[in-house]
C-alpha cells in the first residue's frame, strides 16, 4: 500500500495552486485593495462581506467567523474531503504527478474516496454521451429535436443516452476496474433481491448534474418510453456527492453571468435550463428534484454578492396550483435575500423550453421583462385560496395575506400593497392597515428563517472563548494592530531604522505581545536585513505564535492596507510603525515624569538625576522621530 503524499509535493501543490481562482468557484471576490480581495463567506451566512483572500500568501480569513486557512483547508471545508483526497484532486487539476514516502504512487485503495466517485461519474457521463449518438438512441434525438436542440446543443450540455437493458452501464464501469462497493456508493446503480446490481438509468435521456466546479456529480433521467413504469424524471438518489437540496443544474455554467449581471433565474427542469442559456439568458438554474431551499439561496446569494446594492432572482412558475403553493414556498425564504425578488408567469402555462419552440428566443425575454415582485403573486396566489364573495371569505383572505405585506422588505411600499390588498378583498382600507400593522408586530415564528444574518464585524472575533482579543475602540490599541499589519503583510518595505523601532516596541495588549514577540524572533532569524516575505514570511509567523492566536494572524495577513499604490504603501508602512514608536515614547516620558514628581532632588539626588537623563534621552530620540 502506498504511503502518505511527501511533504515537498504538498508544499509544491499549495504554491502552484491560484487559492483566488479555486475561491471564485464558490465565491465573488471583489477587489479589497492592493492584492486582497473579499467577497460573502461561503462558512457563515452574512449581509456585509467579511471574507478576504489574499492570493500572495495563498490564504484567506474571515472577520466575521474567524474562519482561515490556504487552498487545502478551503476545499476540505466546503467539499468535506480528507486531506489527502484533497491534495490528490489539487494535484490532478494542475497535473502535478505526486509522490508517496512508501511506494511509487497510490493504489485504488490509497486514493481518496471522492476521488474515486468522481472519476465513476465522469466516465458515466462519457458512456451516457457515446450512446446518444448511437442508433439506438433514436427516441432520445427525437425528443431533443423535437424540443430545438441541436446535437451540438446536446453536447455542450453533456446530454446522453441510458440504452435500455439491466448491465450497460454495469458492465462498463466493472471493465473500467470499479469495485461493487464504489458502484453501489455511486447511486447509479440498484441492488436486486439476490444481491446483485443492475443499471438504475434504462431506456432514458441522461442529464449530467454538475457541482459548482463542473464536475459531474449525480445524473437527472428523462422517460422516453411509454413501457416505462418509472416516473417522469429519476434522478441520483442522496449520495456522498449529491445532496440535491445543496445543488443548482447549470450553475457551473451559469456562476460567471450570475455575478457578473447580479441576477439569477430559477426555472424548474432541466431543458428549460439549456433553453434560457441558449436565448440568451445564461443566468439560469434550477433545482435537482425539489423545491428552492435554504440551502440553494445560500449558493445563489455568494454568486450575487447579495450585500444589498442591488441584484435579482426572478423564479418562473407555472400558473396552476402547483405553481402558486412553489411561489409563497419561496416568498417564505425571501427574507433570506437583499436581492430583489421577482416572478415571471407565463399566462398560458408555457415552461421556457415550450415558450422558446414556441415563440422563439425573444419570447423568453420578453418574459423575463414581464416580471412582477415576488409578494405581488404570492398575495394574488393566496387570495385564490378564499371566496371573496362572502364576508367572512373576505375577511379570512385578508388575515391571510395582511403578513404577506407585512413582510415586504421596504417599508415605504407597504401602505400602497395595504390599499391594493383593500381593493381586492372589498374591506375598509383602515381595517387592512390595521391588520398589516398588527402582522409586522406579531413575531412569525414559523417563518423565521433558519438562520440569523450576521453583520459583518470590523474585528477578528476569538479563535476560543479563553482568548480575550483587543479592543478595537482603544488608540493605543488599534496603532499596535495597524503596525502589526505591516510587518505581517510587508515587511520587506521598512527599512533598518523603522524595523529597530518596531523591536524596541513594548505592546499594551497580551496578544500583541506574543504576535510581536514572534515578528521579532522570525526576523531574527531570518538574517535581519534578509527578512522573507510573502506566503512563507506569514506561514513563519503562524507557526512561532501560539495556537489560538493563528487565527489573528490570519486576520492581520488579510486587512486591507489603505494605500492604493506601492508608493503610498511604502509611506504608510514606515508612518505606522513611526507613529507607535512615538506614541511609546510619549508614554514613557508620561511616566518618567510622574516618577520625577515623586523623587526629591535634595534626599535622593542619583534617582533624579538618572530619570531627567532618560527623560533627556527620550526627548532626543522623538526629535530625532520628528525629523526623519
């Protein structure tokens, strides 16, 4: 059996790899000043983005949960991978061939789980595509083209073809060297009475299910054949790759334009996906076999960058019942958004992929143009639910949908929805006020989001409770943090005189003392004037500091320095570290005076003596401060 991964192709694989590019696939960076970008934390759910990645040392920290770390530590948060599978599938994306410390190289049992599963969908997926090209596949080319994709449509996309029959696919994989225990954690696959395995996907046109990454992750299977017996769709069940509730079909096409643009549209099926994309609407997406969740707002809200500035989602439901209980099941989530959220029906019952055979291209646009907000249709959809002829209909749809105006996020619109809803239910306006007024007041405990949106805090919160951080409020406080920033991030820009001015810093604060003590022994170490910088400077810090204060490391690595160009930079970093130095002295010569009130010249002559010559001394050296 192979053994671990050397630690020089570890280090080799960190280095190599752009920690901005991999983050980006799950997050929108926005530039945060020279070198240092941030955008939503994919740890915690926030409003203000806190979360930094500092490409040049190949980290990233969050101010706001005080999660940090590199490129290894991010996937195996977000992907719940192992160390090694993770190191594995970073080697594979920049093919870099690793090295083991015992043996040649991984055997099937050394290499990661994951990574095995992974590898069993991608050539799955290449099966499924050789198949739709294939005579047998004629009931799948039909219906494609009877639907306005063309194969070059079909294979952008990835669409194939499961050919009818229990083993296909079995067989292929066996051949490929998959073990029954790998086949079986695929979910590709059913388990007979005696044990066996046969194909779970037959006589079906196959759609790859892709994670944001692009790599496919499960599959969605269309009937074809009137014999079938199985459901319209049949999808991957839950498997350690698929949780359909976490994942969006096309998103890994559709992230880029949903960042760039800021909007998102969530449609219901698979094709109506590749129709929107192929109209020219390539932000949609849409949900794997249940309805909008939490999970998926999470997903979408990184992409957005939903801080509110701006930004839409605008969900297309069918205009039937179904439709309108998906609708006020999203209107339930909507406070989970600062985007705005939309609905686009449309009126004959269409989903996009019929509109665009349809009507065209243009038709889906036009549709999306269309667009009413979200608590519009979910008060009409409740409405329908009551007999507004009678009294007593009327005024049950109006307790019913009073809390739906009440959660209209901007205020100022409430009292014209309040009006609307009186005209609509036949009741005095007064009465529908009073009810909507009554309804903001009243806590909605069943549709409360699952989680409280945290604001973004503008200081590293405690890696423990045992650590009790600095005050951000205190001056003295916040000049040794801001000098510790620079030495952390560049302390290649001061000079000698500014680094012995740094070393003979005495910090107020017990953190900054061991971060001060560390900067000064690393840089003693290093040679002084040959001081390292970048990834390995602050790796070096991180390691000489205790354990629990890493993360505040991390945080000092990540703060954005205000300048905007080397040159300022370089100012600051030396006026920074100068300005705590000053600030000691005249702390110092505060208490060397006040000793010097307490001493008398005539009885303890050597004492005072000794304290006006320190105080002389200081009084030199801050001149000296002043002239520099």
């Amino acid at each position: 059996m192979a053994g671990l991964i050397r630690r020089e192709d570890i280090d080799e694989v960190r280095s190599r790899t752009d920690i901005r590019e991999i983050v980006e696939g799950y997050v929108t960076l926005k530039s945060a000043g020279i070198g240092s970008y941030k955008g939503l934390c994919p740890f915690h759910d926030e409003r203000t983005p806190s979360f930094h990645v500092r490409p040049q040392y190949g980290t990233y920290h969050c101010f706001g949960c005080d999660e940090s770390g590199d490129v290894i530590a991010f996937i195996m948060a977000l992907e719940h991978t192992t160390f090694a599978e993770t190191v594995e599938r970073l080697a594979a994306r920049i093919g870099y061939e690793l090295h083991y410390e015992q043996g040649s190289g991984p055997d099937r049992e050394m290499v990661g789980r994951r990574q095995r599963l992974l590898d069993a969908h991608k050539v799955a997926a290449e099966y499924f595509q050789a198949q739709l090209r294939t005579r047998g596949a004629a009931a799948a080319q039909r219906y494609l083209g009877e639907r306005g994709f063309t194969p070059q449509d079909a294979e952008s996309y990835g669409v194939g073809y499961a050919p009818q029959g229990w083993d296909h696919l079995l067989k292929h994989l066996r051949s490929r060297g998959y073990t029954d225990e790998e086949l079986q954690a695929t979910g590709m696959f059913s388990e007979n009475n005696r044990g066996g395995f046969y194909d779970r996907f037959r006589g079906r046109l196959i759609f790859p299910i892709r994670g944001i990454g692009g790599e496919v992750i499960g599959f969605g299977a269309r009937k074809l054949y009137d014999d079938d017996q199985g459901p319209k769709y049949l999808n991957t069940p839950e498997t350690q790759l698929y949780k359909k509730s976490q994942v969006l079909y096309g998103i890994d096409k559709a992230k880029r334009q949903i960042a760039k643009q800021r909007q998102v549209v969530v449609v219901e099926g698979y094709t109506d996906v590749m129709s929107m994309h192929l109209a020219g609407v390539p932000t949609a997406v849409a949900t794997c076999g249940t309805a909008f969740g939490a999970e998926h707002i999470k997903i979408v809200r990184r992409f957005l960058s939903d801080d509110g500035s701006g930004g839409e989602v605008i969900f297309t439901f069918d205009g039937d019942a179904a439709g309108q209980k998906a609708a006020l099941r999203a209107f339930d989530e909507d406070q989970k958004f600062m985007a705005q959220t939309f609905v686009a029906v449309e009126p004959h019952g269409m989903d996009p992929c019929e509109l665009r055979l349809a009507r065209g291209d243009a038709a889906l646009r036009s549709l999306l143009e269309a667009k009413r907000p979200l608590f519009e249709f979910a008060i009409d959809a409740t409405l329908k639910r009551f007999d507004v002829k009678s009294l007593e209909g009327r005024v049950q749809a109006m307790r019913a949908a009073a809390p739906i105006v009440a959660q209209i996020r901007d205020v100022t619109l409430r009292p014209a929805y309040a009006r609307q809803l009186s005209g609509k239910v036949g009741l005095d306006t007064a009465e529908v006020v009073r009810a909507v007024e009554d309804a903001a007041r009243t806590p909605r405990t069943d549709r409360r989001p699952a989680y409280e949106p945290a604001e973004a805090a503008d200081e590293p919160v405690a890696a423990t409770p045992r650590i009790s951080l600095p005050d951000p409020r205190d001056p003295m406080l916040r000049a040794e943090r801001e000098a510790l920033e620079v030495v952390v991030q560049v302390p290649h820009l001061l000079g000698e005189a500014a680094w012995d001015q740094f070393t003979a810093v005495e910090c107020a604060h017990p953190v900054h003392t061991a971060v001060h003590d560390a900067v000064t022994a690393v840089y003693s170490g290093a040679g002084g004037g040959e001081v390292r910088q970048g990834r390995a400077w602050v790796e070096a810090l991180s390691a000489a500091v205790p354990e629990p204060l890493r993360g505040y490391v991390a945080g000092l690595s990540m703060r954005a320095l205000p300048a905007s160009n080397d040159a300022q930079l370089e100012r600051y970093a030396a006026g920074v570290v100068s300005h705590l130095y000053d600030r000691q002295i005249h702390r110092r010569q505060a208490d060397l005076r006040a000793e010097l009130e307490r001493t008398d010249s005539r009885t303890q002559p050597e004492q005072y003596q000794a304290v006006s010559r320190q105080l002389l001394d200081l009084e030199l050296q801050r001149r000296k401060l002043q002239a520099s």
